[in-house]
C-alpha cells in the first residue's frame, strides 16, 4: 500500500514549485529589464512589469504555502498574480503587432486601471476569514467586482496573447512581417525560429490558464504551483528563442 503523503511534506512541495516560479519570474524580469535598459524598446519594458508582477505573485503563493495563507498574502497573490500580471504581458504583445500611438494609449489606460485595481483589492471586504490548510477561493472571500477584475483582466488579455503569437507565426510562415506597417518595425533574420517561439508564447499562456482544469486532479494549490512554474519556463523559452529571431530597425546595419 502506498503512503498517503502528510500535509506537511505536500506544502513543502507546493513551497518549492512556487519557489522556482519565482526564480524563473524574477530571471524572466531581469533579463527583459537589461534588454529594455539597452534598447529601450517600450514591448520590453511591459513585459518587465509583467514579470515584476509574476515574481510578486509567484512570492506570495510560495510564503503562504512555506507559513500559511493570510488575507495579506492572499490579496497580493490576487492582485499580482489574476489580475494585472497577464495584462501587462498582452501589452508587450501589442506593442510588438500594432501600432504604437494605439499601445500607448492602452498602456496610459493600463496604468489608471492597475492602480484601481489595486485599491480595489486592498480594501475589498471579505465575507469570511481564511480557514487554516485551505488554499483560498476568490469567489468564497471577495464580492463580484474583485472577481470580475481578475476574470476580465486575465482572461481577454491571455487571448490577445494566444491570437497575437499565432497571427505572427502564421504571418511569418507566409515570408510577411510578423506585425502590421504601423507597428515598431522588425526584421525576421530567422523565420522558423520565431515561429517557434510564438509556438510557445501561446503554448505557456494556454499552461497559465490551465490551473482551473487541474486543480480537481491535483488540488489547487498544486496546480497553481505546477502551471505557474512550468508555463512560466515554457514563456521563458519562447521570449529567449523569438527574440533572437528579428532585429529592430535601430540594430539593422546602416546599409539595411
């Protein structure tokens, strides 16, 4: 008969997955900050608020389950992790595909919507307290708008992932520009690489959104822990692979 695993060492394993999302979030985070910071591209510098906020996320549901779920940790994990980080990655995304007067008028409206939401968040009333062992739902704490914020915030943004990196690999297998005229111009140096990795962009963001399916096979905190690791290392993949696959019209050679 096999051992039933005690809740001891199944929060320690929860702690440790959510301890490497961190670590791949904050490696993420850096490495599109020292890109931002050398070329100051602006779909750069949301993808670092993106992962910033991942890496917070990420922080929050690796303390709760090292020490217990508090509402202070829960609502950073909220906040952080189901309501802003993955409208700020479809930011980047359409920076990158369309035009840029259009993305930074969503980036300005992005910025007054991220502060309301946090103090949405921070002073939403609870309809009870956490119950010690429990892996915290939004819909047995929060009122609706908490939970719409976090529906809408994740939901429409993952599909602007989703169909952007597909529509730019699709645009990319027929030898087109991987965006539209308008948008920060790039040269494709290599076609099948940056199909690959807007392969994965979509796949990691499918990975993401996944942790409602798994939750009933693993629990949910362990499947909060296991799509957050490994769909950030499957978006880690694919931004390192994609962006080395074109080149800014800054970094073309003058003859170009």
């Amino acid at each position: 008969m096999i051992p039933t695993p005690t809740i001891a060492a199944v929060n320690e394993l929860n702690a440790a997955l959510a301890g490497g999302a961190t670590l791949v979030a904050a490696a993420f985070a850096l490495s599109t900050f020292d890109r931002w910071h050398r070329r100051g591209q602006p779909h750069e510098l949301a993808w670092t608020v993106a992962m910033t906020l991942f890496t917070i996320g990420s922080g929050a549901l690796w303390w709760a389950e090292a020490t217990g779920w508090s509402m202070f940790a829960f609502r950073v994990f909220f906040l952080a992790g189901a309501v802003l980080n993955v409208a700020w990655l479809a930011l980047g995304t359409i920076y990158l595909l369309a035009n840029k007067n259009i993305a930074d008028q969503l980036r300005h409206a992005l910025v007054v919507l991220s502060a309301f939401s946090a103090g949405v968040i921070a002073v939403a009333p609870t309809k009870r307290d956490i119950i010690a062992g429990e892996f915290p739902a939004a819909r047995e704490l929060f009122g609706v708008l908490p939970r719409v914020m976090a529906a809408v915030g994740s939901g429409v943004p993952a599909l602007v992932i989703i169909f952007g990196a597909l529509w730019s690999t699709w645009r990319v297998i027929r030898s087109k520009a991987p965006n539209l005229k308008s948008a920060i111009q790039r040269k494709v140096i290599a076609p099948r690489r940056l199909a690959f990795g807007n392969v994965f962009v979509a796949l990691g963001t499918l990975v993401l959104s996944a942790s409602g399916t798994l939750a009933g096979r693993l629990g949910k905190d362990r499947a909060f822990a296991i799509t957050l690791l490994v769909g950030l290392c499957i978006l880690f993949v694919g931004f390192l692979v994609a962006s080395n696959a074109t080149r800014s019209q800054k970094e073309l050679p003058a003859d170009n």
